[in-house]
C-alpha cells in the first residue's frame, strides 16, 4: 500500500513556477478618501477607465477619489404625489365640481 502512496507537495497546492521573467501588465495605483476618514488605494490597469467612487474596504460606505475628482451631480426630480398625478387627469374646476357631489352624497346619509 505504500507503493502506490502520492509523495512530495500536495496536489493543486503550490504552482513550482517562478515570477522571473513574468511581465506585468501596466497598472496604476489610485487612491480615495472615505468620509469617516479611511485612506485605501486601488490598483487598476492604466487602460481602465478610473471610477470617481469606490466602496470603502473598512466601513463600506461610498469613497471619493483623493485627487479631488467629483462625480456630476445628477439632477433630481421630486417624486411625483398623488395629488400631482390628480391633477393630470382634471382641472380644479372638475375636482370641485366631483368634491360637491361627494359631499352632498355624504349629506344625505346623515
């Protein structure tokens, strides 16, 4: 049983190649500042296009880059409410004619 036993490394383990004469490809370091005040760099490759925020590695929230670079701000509508969405469909004229008859239905029920 012993013949037949698998000796030296184990399989899979470790790669016996070397790094010597391995080319990286190029690569650039960018850094970013979280706002609780982590400092962590992340490496890209120079054709990236670099993003202007990064999850913080320590807190997860939202990093900026340290170069100053700001994202756009994007613009916001304000949500839309019912009463906006409302307002679409009648004019005040029609809603207050609708209020009228709601209320004289209301009236009668007393």
């Amino acid at each position: 049983m012993a013949d037949r036993a698998l000796r030296g490394s184990g399989l899979g383990s470790r790669s016996f190649e070397d790094a010597t004469g391995v080319e990286f490809a190029p690569r650039q370091e960018v850094a970013f500042d979280c706002p609780t005040g982590h400092h962590f760099t992340v490496m890209f490759s120079e054709e990236a296009e670099l993003p202007l925020e990064w999850e913080c590695t320590k807190c997860g929230k939202t990093a900026v880059r340290s170069d100053g670079s700001k994202p756009e701000e994007k613009d916001v509508k304000a949500p839309r409410t019912h009463y906006d969405m409302l307002r679409e469909r009648r004019s005040i004229p029609e809603l207050e004619e609708l209020m009228a008859e709601r209320l004289e239905i209301l009236r009668k029920q007393d």
